[in-house]
C-alpha cells in the first residue's frame, strides 16, 4: 500500500491528512437532511475541523464512523449483477468467492484474445458508474488501441459523492469481485500495473483489500502471470488524504503523482496520456465488478437489461430517511417513483420535498418528476443525473436555503482552487445564504449559478451550477423568500 | 488548414492551433488572464470562454483545440455576462487603487472599478527582494508565477499551499521570496498579469514609455530581451517572447541587471593620467594623444611593440574595426581577445578536427536530443537559459549525463553524474571512447563513410580502460561505462561544454578527445546532436570570429589564406609578422618587448591569472589605454588613458552568440555625457594616425557590410534582414535560411573528419602534500566575470562576495566554521575568502568565483597554459588552507 506521496506544499491540499477518523461525525448529505434526529450530533459534524464529507453510512445518518452497522442489500433487477453475492453476506476471501464461481471469467478471457473482452464490453453498452456515464467499451478500445510500452489500470474507489455507499460495500464485502474486474480490464487494455485509489473516508476497506491481493498474489491469481497463463499484473491501493475532487479522474491521477490534484485540461485524455503520462484505464469500483459478470454472461445478456441508451443495471443507495433505506440493485430504467416508494418504502419521517440522486452536485428531483426513469439521458432532462446513484431523500425538516447553504458549504469546502467560478463563487453563495445572514442579491446569486454552469474548469463547479439551477427550477418560490431582488 | 467560422466570418487557420491561438490570429480578443503563450494552457481564469456549436457548454478557448468545422461565437450577451461576474468575484477581493496590469484593463473595460472591493492585507506583501514587489493580496490565483517558475525555469519556488478559496501562492522558504529558492529570473513578474508580483524597477520610476529589442550584454547564450527607457532613462528589460534563443525567458542578470548604466561612477569624459592624477580631456585632445603616443612608440620599437585587445563586451562591428585598425594602421598582428583565457581551445579543436571552430549545433537541438552530455559547465548558473532547457528536458524525460568535478544543480536531474577530478576529463574521455569500441556500439556507416583514423585510435584507446583511468579521475570504471552507453545509444546525443574542459594545460586535446567521442557514434551533423562550446559572453565568439586573433583575420580565416582577398577590401597590407596573443603580450611586456597597450572593454588585470606577474607586465608598459564604462582594476592601478565608452544599450550593431548566431543590438538610449560607442573612438583615432580612408564608417551598418564583403559565410547577413530575426552562419546569401547544424554532410573541411590520439599532458599544479587541495575558479549566477557590470546592480546584494566553497568534509576536518574568513594560499599568491560549507564541492578541491577585487583570486592562479592555445589552468591550482585564527582561540569582537 502507498498513501498519496507529495510535498508538505501539496499535502495541505488534503484535509485530513494526519487526522483521525475516529469519532468523528459525518457531515454529509444524508446527515445534513437527518440532521433533526441527532441535533447535537449534527452540530459536531457541521463545526468539526477538518469536515468529513460522507463516510459513507447514509442508511444510518446522521452517522459516525464507529458506526459498524450494515446496510440492507437488495437485488431487485431481474438478473442482479453486482449484489447478487452480497444479499446478507460477505465475500472478503478468495475461497468464498471462487465458490461462487469467482475469478472464472478472467480464466475465460485469458482463454480469448484481450481484443475478445474489449468486444464483449462494447456489447453489454455498459456506461461508467462513477457520474459521467461515459462507454466502457470504448474506453477500454482506447486504451487498448494505445501504443505505449506501460499502460495502466487505475480503480476509483474515492467514492466520495455524499449519499452513495455502493463502492464501500463493493470494496468491504466483495473486495476480489473489483480485483477481478481490474484484472480483466488490464487484461484487455495490456496494462500490466492497476492501482486502486482509495478514499481515507473509507478506513475499514484498506485491510479487507490489502488482504485480498496478497490472496490473489499468493495463489498465483496476480504475479509475472496471472493464473499461471497470462500476462503480469499486479495491484497497488493508494490511499487519499482526504478531497473529494480527486474522484476526478484527472485529479485523481494527479493526486497518485505526488502532484497537487487539480483537474487536467483535455484532451490528451487519460487514455492517451494518463498516470506518469501514460495511457490509462480509470473505471470507479461498481463499473469494474459489473466486468466479470459480462465476460462471464456476454455483453448480449447484460444489454438486454436497461432502458433506452442506459443498460444494465445500477445500484442505488438510499438513505436514513427512508422507511427501507440501503442499498438496491435495479434494472436501468426503474422509474425513480418506484425506488422511492415502493423500495425505499417513503419516508418515515414526514412529507417528501425531494430527492437528490447522484449526490449533491446534480439536480434535485422534486415528486412531481418522480415519474422520471433512472436513466442518464432522462434524469439529465430534468436538470438531474444518475451519477453515483446516491438517493437522499428530504422532508420539510429542510428548507431550501438549508440545502442550498449545505450544498454550496460542501462545494467550496472541496473546491480545488484552480478556476474562478468555483474558487470563488461556492464560497460567495455559501456566504450569501449563511444562516443568520440578510437576505442576499437574487440577481447576484443567479449570475454566479449561471457563471459556474458555464464556465467551470471541471463538473465540481458546472454540477454546483446544475443543484443550484435545478433548485431555481424546482422550488423558485420558496428560494425567492431568500433573497432581495435588485 | 482547418475551416472554422469565427464570429460569422469563415476563416483558415493551420491544424494545432487552440481556440485561443485561432481568435488571436484573426484579431479577435477575448479576455485571458491565465494564458502566456510561454506555458501549457490549464484553464484556470474562464474569462476567454466561447461557445461552440454543437457543445453543451461555452468552452474554454485557451485548452480547446481548434477542429475542422467549428462555429465561434466569442461575445454573445451571455458570454459577456459570465465574463463580468468572473471578474466581479475576481474584484471583490482585490484592492481598490491606481495601477496598469492586464487584470485591471480589463476590470476597466467592463466598467467594474467600482466593484474593487478587497481590503489591504500588509501580511502578504513582501519587500525583501532586491527586484521583485511581492503583493499577494494582488492574487487573482491564474498560477502563472507557479507555472512559469516550474516549467520554464524548474526552480519549483512559488509554492501552492492549501485549496480551493483559502489557496495561498508562497515562496518556498515560508518566508520572503529573499530567503527563498528563488534565482531571480524574473520570470514570475513577467507573467504576473495582475500586479502581484511587480518589478520593483517599475514601482521606483514609472513604466516604461518605448520599448527597443535587443540582445543581453552578457553571457553567450545571446538571449533577446526589449530594454525599456522612460525619459532617457532604462527602467525594465523583459524578455523577447519569440526569441528561438531564450523562447521569453531570462536571467537574473539580463532581466536586472541593467542598472550599471547610470551608476555614479560612470565615467563619461576621457581622462588622461599626469603624474600620478587623472585629468579629464576632450575627446579631441584624447584621441590626439593616443595617436601621437602610438605612432612615437611604432616609430621607436617598431609596430610589434603594440598590442590591441578587442572585447567579448562589444560588438562585432567594433571588433572588426579593432582588428582592422591593429593591423592595417598600427601594422600588427597583435591583436586579441579574451576568448584566449575559455574556449580557444574549443574553437581550435573543432576547426583543426572539423573545419569550423564553432558550435555544430543550436539551442534549439536541447529539446530535440535524447541524451544530452553535459561537461565541465555550471550550465544553470553560468548560461542559466540554456540551463534551464536542460532541466526542462530532463524533466520530460531525455537523458542527462554531466560530468562535472562538483554536484552541480543539473547533476541532481542526471542520469549519470561523473565528478572528474580537475583537469582528468581527458582520460574519461578515452575510457569512454574504449567503452564505445568494446562495446561495439561505434556508428559503424558514419564512420565507414566519415571519419578516418579508426585503426590507429582502436590501438591506442585499447589501453584506456575504465579501469585504469578510474582511480586518477575518482570515477568509478561502471559509472563510465553507463555514461559511455547512453551517449552512444540513445542518439541523437548533445554535447555541451564549458570552461572546465578548456582551461588546462591541455584543453585542447580533451575537447578533441570529446570529439572523438561524436565521431564514433555519429552524433554530429544532425539535429539534436553535435559538440557545442557554451560560450562565456555575450561576444566572445563574434569577438574572435571578427579576427581579434593573432593568427587569423575575420571569418576565422588564417592570414596567409586571406591576405590577398583582405588587402584587396582594406587596400593596405596586412603586416607579415607573426603576432602575440595575450599571454604571449603578457610575457613581451615583462620582457620590454611591448610597450603600448589597448585595452577595449576587459579588466586584465583583474582576470588573468598570476595577477601580480600580470600586474608587473602591465606596470612595465609605456601606454596602457583602458576603454571601458568603468574604472576597472586595470584602468585604477595602471592605466594612462581612459577612454569612456557607450554600453551596448547605447549604440547600434550586432553580437554573435554560442550557437553562430548574429543578431542585432539596437540604442535604446543615449551614453551618458561624453561616452562614445567603441567603433567611433576607433575609427578617430585611425583618423587621427593619418589613416582616414579605410575608417570612414558612418554607421554600425556600414561597418557591417564591409564584414559581409571580406566573409563569405557572412554575406547573407544584412540588417535589414536581422530585423525580423537573428541568423546562423554560414549564410553565404540573401537567400540562404542561415545553418542550424553543421556538417550535415560533410565537414567543412571535407568529407572525412579523423580521430585523433590524445595523451594527458601533465600539470605543474597537481595536489602535494604542501599544498593539498585543487582550487577551481569559475562564476556564479549573479555575477558575471569581472563584475564590472554586475557589481553595479542589486546583483551584488544578491552575490556579494566571492566565497571559498568547502567540502563539508574538508570543512569538518580542518573545523572551519561557515563564514569563517581562510587564507588561500597557492605557489602563486594569497588570497583571503570567506568559507562556505558545501555539499557540492567534492573532498579535497575548492570551488571560488574570481568577481570582485576584494578577493583578487587570480592572486593564487598559475602559469600554466594550454599547450595549443595559451589559454590560461583556471580550472586546477594547488593550493592550502590557513585558518585566519587559530582553532580554540575565540575571535576577538
């Protein structure tokens, strides 16, 4: 294992570098809307230096990292993918999972040329997991077709959208599931180092993975040749100190180079100049897991499942104020109405305002579009996102200038510095809504949303833009109570 | 060519283009803050952001490239919008209040002076540096000063600590830029869009009101820079952005270190010494009477009692009419320059192997290299441009071997770090070339086709083994062979030398010796290869080329070759005696065989070695004329005459740069008082000796092109040419391109080059039990030689003092203390220095600077000289360490 290496100039970049998790409470999203159930709790949280941003234990929020409590894991699509092992049970050693037919699919991709996965991919029209829905396949076709002596694969595991807790379970309970997809993605593309970037909000995934690869190297899975008749690979975890942009993939490279982790201009894209400016493969961990099962089951099989452009199927997380929170797997497509009520089975807590799915830098879903499938092209019509399938749900405990402070609070808490708009406008709104404050200039905030949707270095800031401006949409009325027009 | 439509109109602009670029060609502005064409775009401001059809958001324009069919719309309403909320949230937080930088230009052109809002933060400025303002409450976050201090200078100061709103950009130290890693280049206040980081030149007397390009007054790299005056006075010089040489980069001392030009002890009227005292004269009277005392000492002993010494510091112009004049009016071939104490050897190791005594290869070859070979060259901080595009390749990835007796800046990015002892690079140089034929890795079709002598050097390099070579060199025998491996494998390599391989006894043999080295693998005459002397000034290798030389006239031409055709343009005759070079002048003074002296723009006294044997050469003499701005240690102990002379700020004319390059110097203000350019002094005093005819120059120009007329590699050099760029020789026509790499095909001396069977010679100055140590003389960054210029600017804050570096060990050992004064004794003379404890400095040899006069380190060095050359063992003097008081006794206070 490596923790992220950089100067002392760098380091103060990361917030929670030298910190300790423990009992530290979560200042997330999912806390934020729960805030009402642990009011003491949440002041800890929201007053603590350095925050923590999502610890990713939503299904009990507002939560603390001592927390050890599970959630409950559902898969409800008609051919579960990724949760189909993790439904009241645990996965963590390699013999658990090789008797659940584990590793069997990078032994049916070895038997085939790595060109045969790169197809099999492109057929399953699986779309990355991690927010931005971009084409697996063809990710790995670039990468493939990239002619470099060293290639690498890189897992994101710096889940760090507040509200989606998939990857921790992935990570915790089926650690050798992300392996074999990391392997079967280096396998396609010719790399021969993956790295798995892990978030330091996520303590307890560090031992349960370590112990996995050494599994994997000490049986012959991993090595000069993997299962004894392919190429070498090997896996490095990488632990993060502490920001959320380095789920970025740009950053997150960055952040792996000992450099200071803003966002890189594209192009050249990671797949033609990534990690030490090589071509590199970054996927985020459910993208990975779903690998096996398509190598295994056929990309045909998998496409069959989804909705319009989106296929497959996707885990959500829901959250504490849910009557059922945790996580669910569902086919694409699912109308969000159906996670919420049905799944989810509403919320205990009192009348549902609205949803944030995808974490809080997208759009807010009032009930009026709960119509709306859990699809990426649909969501994103209404100013929404599938992103890392996050659900938090808020009731009438939570005014809109709370979430908008919220959201705006953690956006410039965890913005990077590099572009204008972000560096300075999160925290312009963040003041001008502060509790306690006067009302602000309507004008004023509407000008610095429009200036971070459209003109923002990365999707940090263009997303705030997206929340705020869905808010506008969404609940103008009761926004307009905030401000002053000019 | 890309078809794209930018604001409505079609336009065609060349594939690679951004956005950015495409708009700036077309003359559309779009306002950017964090752009300079000098760094990798990062997108950082957003104020140039441009809607695409067909993309889902405005783009943008500085990182997005430029694709066939894109529709550009650069100022829609809501375009413009944004841009003004970006720069109000940039206004908010920046100090109402006068000023000029591109940041407020543009706050002014969308009316927002109003939203000026932050409040003065006196904890973030920083006055300590002798040139840089330091205002961080002027931040506007672009990182430009970060960018360009890391990926063109590679200094890595400007630090970026903390994030999002809360970044703070901070020099390294923690502290003051002072006190940090800073070298002064500059380069952070030139982009600094946003008065942050300001000259403090420009803070102290205004902008600048006229900007004149021209080319540095100091070291050889012949970087371009625009010198700016504000009522007749120089108040900035920032780099040429498009200069191949420097590519809009600096050092610490072409970018500030200009405030020698009115510095109070300027001289600016002649002077005459009578009886012991300077009296001031007009210039009539003074060149009446340095022509009256010439002529009564030609008459007397004859023209060979005469000797005229051109300067590195002058133009090419003038040193061609310096020549002109010692031979065609005075009627000697003395005549020289002070490229006869550095790189003669160089010069005459690559005419004598290859046919031209010049670097093969250009600047530019640094980034087309894949291994670059660096030897016996402080390259950062002796040609810190040049050094710093080595680092910059480093960084991208090419080898670097450097092969230097101290662990200098560029041996911490090395591959290879081969720390000779002094003077032993010879004996590397054959180990290497023993490894290369062991090895099987000769260029065997470059030989076959180009390089003679391969049998007999196979016999003799037979016995240069690694082994054996490295106990005397403390080396080890693999390290050499890995340096011998990369050179020879990952081609194309360059090399790039200094004055540690030159000055010594036999500095000539080991710059052939690296020849040999080229010729084996076939790094020459192609891009990104070739053996490339760095030269020392501005003007040495022009100096030189214009034939201050005792042995040849311009164009490196030998007399007998080019009587005929010279004395055909001069119309007189060039005198048939064999003439002296410096040292030789040195000795004939002593000897009483010299009687007169001009000296142009060179303190000997200061900077040749054995200073008092000099001194005695220089008392002995009849006349000694001093021309200079300043009075220099010669013109103070010795001197007759002086003579005042305009700087090159002040006059018209060209330099010759390392890589053959011509460029122009051009007047950005007038010479104080009564100060005149070199060449006009001359030609009076040509004038005066009755020799008007061939000194008639009306204008640098005219000069020139009378140069054009006797060099034929010149010919294609006119002004009006060297307006748009500078130009490589051979250049024969108006024509010709100029010549980035020599030997192309074939060397200029012929087709085949041969290799050459090189012994050691050995040195009067090797360590003894009496006098341990090898004391290494050389120059630092911010000054330069004999300081005359530089000990005139802030520089000396900067530098201000030679200093004695010490190994570490050597300092434990002998316990002396940093800072600490010792005397430095050698066979020759004493000096005393101040000790600076260095992990740089190898056990056992001292590294010292020989800028000022308080340290006189040319006390200590020797007699020893370059066998082919005469030119002067600066580089290896046997010396010892006295502690000035005695260990356990405290210092009196």
């Amino acid at each position: 294992m490596g923790s992220v290496r950089e100067s002392a100039d760098v380091a103060s970049f990361y917030h929670l570098r030298g910190a300790s998790l423990e009992g530290r409470a979560c200042a997330g999203t999912a806390c934020f809307v729960a805030r009402f159930l642990d009011p003491e709790r949440w002041r800890d949280a929201a007053s603590r230096a350095p925050r923590v941003y999502c610890l990713g234990k939503c299904y009990v929020a507002p939560s603390v990292a001592e927390d050890r409590r599970r959630a409950g894991v559902h898969a409800v699509a008609p051919r579960p993918v990724v949760l189909e092992r993790l439904v009241d049970a645990s996965v963590r050693t390699l013999g658990a999972y090789e008797a659940l037919g584990g590793y069997r699919a990078l032994e049916c991709a070895l038997g085939r040329a790595p060109a045969a996965v790169v197809d099999e991919v492109e057929r399953s029209r699986l779309r990355g997991r991690g927010g931005a829905g971009f084409p697996t396949g063809r990710k790995l076709r670039a990468v493939a077709s990239a002619s470099a002596a060293v290639k690498h694969v890189v897992a994101n595991a710096d889940e760090g959208d507040p509200g989606a807790y998939v990857d921790r379970f992935l990570l915790e309970d089926d650690p050798h599931a992300l392996l074999e997809g990391l392997a079967l993605a280096a396998y396609a593309v010719g790399a021969t180092q993956g790295y798995v970037y892990l978030r330091r909000e996520y303590p307890d995934a560090l031992p349960i993975l370590e112990r996995a690869i050494a599994e994997a190297r000490s049986a012959g899975v991993f090595g000069p040749k993997m299962l004894g008749r392919g190429p070498a690979f090997d896996v490095e975890v990488v632990v993060g100190l502490g920001s959320y942009v380095c789920g970025e993939e740009t950053a997150l490279l960055n952040s792996i180079e000992g450099r200071r982790p803003f966002v890189r201009s594209r192009p050249p894209y990671p797949s033609a100049s990534g990690l030490h400016g090589r071509p590199t493969l970054v996927q985020n961990v459910e993208t990975l897991v779903n690998l096996p099962w398509i190598v295994r089951h056929g990309g045909a099989a998998y496409a069959a499942m989804g909705y319009s452009r989106s296929r497959g199927t996707k885990v959500v997380s829901l959250s504490s104020l849910f009557r059922r929170p945790g996580l669910y797997e569902v086919e694409l497509g699912t109308p969000v109405r159906r996670i919420v009520e049905e799944l989810g089975g509403g919320l205990a807590t009192g009348v549902i305002k609205g949803v944030l799915v995808g974490g809080p830098l997208a759009g807010v879903l009032p009930p009026r579009h709960f119509d709306a499938p859990l699809a990426f092209e649909e969501l994103a019509a209404l100013g929404a996102s599938v992103g890392h399938g996050g659900v938090v749900a808020f009731d009438e405990h939570t005014s809109v200038r709370e979430l908008v402070h919220h959201v705006f609070s953690f956006a410039a808490y965890e913005s990077c510095g590099r572009c204008t708009p972000c560096r300075l406008g999160a925290r312009s709104v963040e003041d001008m809504v502060a509790p306690g404050r006067p009302p602000g200039n309507a004008t004023r905030f509407e000008e610095i949303v429009s200036a971070l949707r459209a003109t923002s270095l990365c999707g940090h800031g263009t997303g705030l833009g997206e929340f705020a401006q869905s808010v506008l949409r969404h609940y103008r009325e009761e926004l307009a109570a905030c401000f002053v027009s000019s | 060519m890309l078809r794209v439509v930018l604001n409505d109109a079609p336009r065609e602009i060349d594939e690679g283009a951004t956005i950015l670029d495409a708009l700036r060609r077309a003359g559309i502005h779009v306002p950017h803050l964090c752009h300079d064409d000098r760094l990798e775009p990062v997108g950082a401001c957003r104020l140039c952001v441009v809607e695409v059809d067909g993309a889902g958001r405005p783009v943008a324009a500085c990182t997005t490239p430029l694709a066939d069919g894109m529709v550009v719309r650069t100022h829609t309403p809501a375009l413009e919008a944004e841009r003004r909320t970006l720069l109000r949230l940039l206004a908010e937080r920046y100090p109402p209040g006068a000023g000029d930088n591109a940041f407020l230009r543009e706050i002014r052109a969308y009316g927002l002076e109003g939203a000026l809002a932050g409040r003065p933060r006196p904890e973030l400025v920083d006055d300590a540096h002798p040139y840089i303002r330091v205002d961080m409450s002027r931040c506007i976050h672009c990182y430009r000063c970060e960018r360009i201090c890391n990926d063109v200078q590679g200094q890595f100061t400007w630090r970026v600590w903390d994030r999002g709103a809360e970044t703070r950009i901070v020099p390294d130290s923690g502290t003051t830029l002072r006190e940090s890693s800073c070298v002064s280049c500059g380069a952070c206040a030139d982009s600094c869009p946003s008065g942050a980081l300001v000259d403090r030149s420009t803070l102290a007397l205004g902008p600048a009101t006229r900007w004149t390009r021209t080319t540095c007054p100091y070291c050889g790299v012949g970087c371009e820079m625009h010198v700016g005056t504000r009522d007749g006075r120089l108040v900035a010089v920032r780099p040429v952005l498009d200069a191949p040489v420097n590519e809009g980069h600096l050092c610490s001392k072409g970018r500030y270190a200009f405030g020698f030009v009115d510095a109070a002890d300027r001289v600016t009227a002649p002077l005459v010494r009578e009886d012991g005292t300077w009296r001031t004269v007009s210039w009539d009277d003074a060149v009446r009477h340095v022509a009256a005392r010439l002529q009564e000492i030609v008459a007397r002993h004859g023209p060979d009692a005469v000797g005229v010494l051109g300067s590195a510091r002058a133009t090419n112009e003038e040193n061609y009419v310096a020549q002109k004049l010692a031979r065609i009016v005075l009627g000697t071939n003395n005549v020289d320059c002070c490229a006869r104490v550095c790189h003669a050897p160089s010069a005459a190791a690559l005419g004598a192997m290859l046919g031209t005594g010049a670097a093969t290869n250009s600047f530019a070859d640094i980034e087309r290299a894949r291994t670059i070979l660096v030897c016996g060259s402080n390259t950062t901080a002796c040609h810190p441009v040049v050094g710093a595009r080595i680092k910059q390749a480093a960084r991208r990835g090419a080898k670097l071997v450097v092969i230097d007796a101290r662990r200098i800046e560029l041996a911490d990015y090395a591959d290879v770090h081969l720390a000779p002892r002094p003077g032993t690079d010879l004996m590397l140089f054959n180990a290497m070339a023993h490894v290369v034929l062991a090895e099987g890795l000769v260029d065997e079709a470059f030989v076959a086709e180009r390089v003679d002598g391969l049998d007999a050097f196979r016999d003799f390099v037979g016995a240069w083994t690694p082994e054996r070579v490295a106990p005397e060199c403390g080396v080890a025998a693999d390290d050499i062979r890995r340096a011998a491996r990369l050179y020879a494998t990952e081609r194309p390599a360059m090399s790039v030398h200094g004055l540690g391989l030159t000055e010594h006894v036999h500095g000539t043999d080991t710059v052939m010796a690296l020849v040999n080295l080229a010729l084996l693998t076939g790094n020459l005459g192609r891009p990104g290869a070739g053996i490339n002397p760095l030269r020392g000034q501005n003007n040495v290798q022009g100096a030189a080329h214009m034939g201050c030389e005792p042995r040849n006239l311009t164009g490196m031409v030998p007399i007998d070759e080019g009587r005929a055709r010279f004395e055909q343009v001069w119309r007189a005759s060039i005198p048939a005696t064999r003439g002296l070079d410096l040292m030789e002048m040195m000795e004939a003074a002593r000897a009483g065989r010299l009687r007169a002296l001009w000296a142009i723009g060179y303190d000997v006294l200061l900077t040749n070695p054995e200073a008092e044997r000099t001194r005695a050469a220089l008392a002995a003499l009849e006349l000694l004329v001093v021309q200079d701005l300043f009075p220099n240690e010669t013109a103070r102990a010795l001197a007759h005459v002086f003579l005042p002379a305009a700087a090159s700020f002040e006059k018209d004319g060209t330099f010759m740069n390392g890589e053959r390059r011509i460029q122009r110097v051009r007047r950005a203000l007038d010479p104080p008082g009564g100060a005149r350019p070199d060449w006009e002094i001359l030609c009076d005093v040509a004038r005066a000796m009755g020799r008007g005819d061939g000194f008639g120059f009306g204008s640098a120009e005219g000069i020139w092109n009378e140069v054009r007329a006797v060099w034929p590699a010149g010919a294609g050099i006119g002004y009006a040419r060297l307006e748009q760029a500078g130009l490589q020789w051979p250049c024969p026509g108006e024509d010709h391109r100029g010549t980035e790499v020599l030997h192309r095909h074939e060397f200029a001396h012929g087709r085949r080059a041969t290799l050459r069977c090189l012994e050691p010679r050995v040195s009067s100055e090797l360590p003894s039990d009496e006098y341990p140590f090898v004391l290494i003389t050389g120059r630092d960054l911010h000054q330069f030689n004999a300081a005359t210029m530089t000990g005139r600017t802030a520089n000396a804050a900067l530098r201000p003092r030679d200093v004695l570096e010490v190994s570490v060990a050597d300092g434990e050992r002998l316990g002396v203390r940093d800072g600490e004064p010792v005397r430095v004794e050698s066979r020759h003379g004493v000096a005393v220095l101040p000790v600076a404890l260095s992990e740089r400095v190898p056990a056992g040899a001292l590294f010292t600077t020989f800028h000022t006069a308080e340290a006189f380190v040319n006390r200590l060095t020797g007699a020893g000289l370059d066998a082919a050359t005469h030119t002067p063992e600066y580089k290896r003097t046997a010396v010892r360490i006295r502690r000035e008081t005695p260990p356990g006794r405290p210092r009196a206070r």
